[in-house]
C-alpha cells in the first residue's frame, strides 16, 4: 500500500511533505532544494505547474506527508476517487514503474 500525490500539488509544491517523509520516497522533476528554497526562480518553477510524487516501492504506508500537506494532495491509494485514479500510475510512472 502506498499515498499518492494528485494534481493538488500541482502549482503549489510547497515540499513540506519531502522533509516529513522518513524513507525520501517524495520527489519531483528538479531540483527541490531550488524549489524549496523560494525567490523568483521557485515561483516560476510553481507556475509551471510542477507537482511532486510518491514512489510506491520506498512508502511504507505511514502518513506522515498527509499530516504535513498544505493542500490535501496526498491521498491513501485506496481512498482515491475515480477521478483521481489516474495519479497512481502517474506517480509509479514517474519512476518508471507500473501502478
């Protein structure tokens, strides 16, 4: 069992959940330490609409990134809507798995 992260992310990023994460199964497609570290270059990065994700393989299904979310991205695999079923493959494939 794995959270996923969903399109909420998406644009906001704030990366609460990276550091809260005890088996660094969060990341995203650059470098976090400019995204997390703010100014101009890390509001562009957001206004991109760059998300992080949850490598199903590293969580182990403890919650610490949902308590510490701002944006109520991050969701239980089992608990997704139908509309956001989509991001567990999405997240899996970030890391070139299969959900």
């Amino acid at each position: 069992m794995a959270y996923v992260i969903t399109d909420l992310c998406a644009g906001v990023c704030e990366g609460e959940c990276v550091d809260s994460c005890p088996t660094d199964a969060i990341d995203g497609p650059l470098d976090l330490q400019v995204l997390l570290g703010g100014g101009p270059a890390a509001d562009a990065l957001r206004k991109s609409g760059v998300q992080l994700y949850i490598n199903p393989d590293d969580c182990i299904d403890c919650g610490a990134c949902v308590a510490v979310c701002p944006t109520q991205a991050i969701v239980h695999e089992d608990d997704l809507s139908p509309s956001q079923e989509r991001f567990r493959g999405i997240n899996a494939a970030f890391y070139g798995l299969e959900a």
